[in-house]
C-alpha cells in the first residue's frame, strides 16, 4: 500500500491496518469500514462520538460542518448535542472573516438545538486556506442504538432521500444545499424505532455505491444493488451528463441507506413517506456472493471508486471514465 496519495479519504485498507484494538473502556462500537461514529457504553447509555472536516468548500462552511458530523451521529439511533470545533486559518487571514465563521457555526449550531462548547483556533503556515474541523457527541439510550455492523443477510437496502445531492450542489447547482439539503435528520428519526432496521449508513465521498458497499461490508457482507431504483435528481443527471461523471460514485450527503428486513421494508417506506421523504428499495446485501451492480437486470462488476467523482470533477486530473 506504499505510496504517493491523492486527494480524498485515506483507502480503508492502509488506513485501518494501522489502528489497534479498540474493546476497551466500554467502546461498542470503534473505527471499521461502514462505520460512522464510536459507539462508547455510559451505564444504560450511549456516548456516540464523530468527526469530519470541511477542507473544499468554503461557501456554506459552517452549515455542512455542523450537518455532515451531525449525519453521522444519526446513522446510529442517537440524538447530537455537543460539537467541538477547530479552525486553521493560513496567515495573512482577515480577522473579521474568522470571527465572522465562528459566529456562523455558533448560529448552525443554535439553530440545530446543539451547544458549541469549545474548539482551537489558530493561523499558521500550515495550511493555504482555512480548514475548519469538527468533533461532533451525542447521546441516546442504549436500547435505541443501531450498531453500524448490523446488516443482516437477506436484508433490503432501503435508500432514503435523493442521492448525490452534496455532489451536484459543490459542482454548480447550490440551491440544493437549501433543498431538499444535506440533512437525514429526519430519515432517521422515521427509521430508528422500527424493528428490522438493522443497520443504517450515511452516503458520502465515493457516493451511493461506496456507501452500500460499506453499508454491506460492515457486517461482512457484499450488496447486490439495483441501478434502474436508485432515485435521483435531474440536476444530477445533467450535471454528471455534462462533465462525464458516473453518479453512482458522486458525493452524497443527504441520502440514507438502511439495511432492512424484508418483513419490515414496507412498514420503513411508510415511515418515510409520511414525513415526506422519498424512499425506495434499491437492492439487498447477501453473504456468500460477489458484490454486483444490477442494470436492466443484468448482473455486472460492481463498480469501485478510489476517489470521488466531485473530486475527480474539481480538480480534473484523473481519466474520464472514473475508477472501476
């Protein structure tokens, strides 16, 4: 795995060989692929724990801080309530502009019903533009947790919301930041009370085949994913139209995807549609069978993505036809 890196997540593989055992200190739930957030015992409940920053978008800053690390605190049953922030900021930086973005993620957080408790702010050569990091904690009864390993065999795969909407709002539709947002809020709050929802994972860098292929692989699974039922936007078609950008692999904040029973994929559907969300079951995960991507219903390779296709699109040093 040595190498040169480029831009984007560390790959699983070299990242988790180099963390240890974690079944310490009441920890339910450490780092591993698929898994949003630490899960950390606390009596009868759950300390759950995230951490995310933003580093290619500098518009809207404070809101995807607050709403991408508050994403991940969702996806396992429980309730954000405390953020840390630290902020980088390289010299020659306006004060204002700095005062002005901490006053913004003071408000995000104010508005999300969180409290900003405490961070680290400096200038340093360090970095050429400011990096703004987060530390996100919640809380819920442990009864309530849904364990991001627990995908069963013969589970559906539940999508909720539209995918790739982040992608297609970085790359030249912003409005969609506003709507329908970034936020599965509301997702999982429709979802976490239902027995049979087993695990749930929030989309995001490497887009919905990435994130079922984590949500899958999290409890030692592969997923067979249906590409004629995945729900999108026309703005992501367009856009990824127009650039040569498979949207599969697209940035996607905003989507949810479950791992439901099929005893219960109605009654999660339901649960959806009466908040007014979108939902639709785009495939299942299975045991003892290679990870496919179905179209037109022909099984093919399912496809991976070394790197985003809205970071591939921004910085426009990679082959057109993506990683596969």
């Amino acid at each position: 795995m040595a190498g040169r890196l480029s831009i984007g997540k560390l790959p699983p593989a070299l990242l988790f060989s180099a963390l240890g055992d974690t079944s310490v200190y009441g920890v339910m739930q450490g780092p591993g692929i698929g898994r949003d957030a630490a899960i950390v015992t606390l009596g009868e409940e759950a300390l759950v724990a995230a951490a995310d920053p933003i580093t290619f978008v500098e518009a809207s800053a404070a809101r995807l801080a607050v709403t991408v690390n508050a994403n991940d605190i969702w996806v396992v049953g429980a309730e954000p309530r405390w953020l840390l922030t630290t902020v980088l900021a390289p010299p020659g930086s306006e004060s204002a502009e700095i005062l002005a973005l901490i006053e913004d993620i003071r408000r995000e957080c104010s508005d999300a019903g969180l409290a900003l408790v405490g961070g680290h702010t400096e200038v340093t050569d360090a970095v050429t533009r400011t990096v703004l990091s987060c530390a996100m904690f919640g809380t819920a009864p442990l009864a309530q947790i849904i364990p991001s390993t627990g995908a069963c065999d013969g589970d559906l795969i539940v999508q909720a919301g539209a995918a790739a909407v982040e992608g297609t709002a970085l790359l030249g539709c912003p409005e969609l930041w506003d709507d329908p947002g970034i936020s599965i809020a509301e997702s999982a709050r429709a979802l976490r009370r239902i027995r049979g929802v087993h695990a749930m994972h929030d989309v995001t860098e490497g887009g919905i085949a990435s994130a079922a292929l984590e949500l899958a692989q999290a409890a030692g699974l592969e997923p067979q994913l249906d590409a004629d039922a995945i729900r999108w936007l026309p703005q992501t078609l367009d856009v990824c139209a127009e650039r040569g950008l498979d949207p599969l692999g697209l940035l996607g904040s905003g989507t949810l995807l479950a791992a439901v029973s099929p005893e219960a994929s109605e009654q999660a559907r339901s649960a959806l549609h009466a908040r007014g969300l979108q939902a639709e079951i785009v495939g299942r995960v299975r045991a003892g069978s290679p990870a496919t991507l179905n179209r037109s219903g022909q099984p093919r390779p399912f496809p991976r993505f070394d790197r985003d296709e809205a970071l591939r699109a921004l910085t426009d040093d990679a082959p057109a036809d993506g990683q596969r």
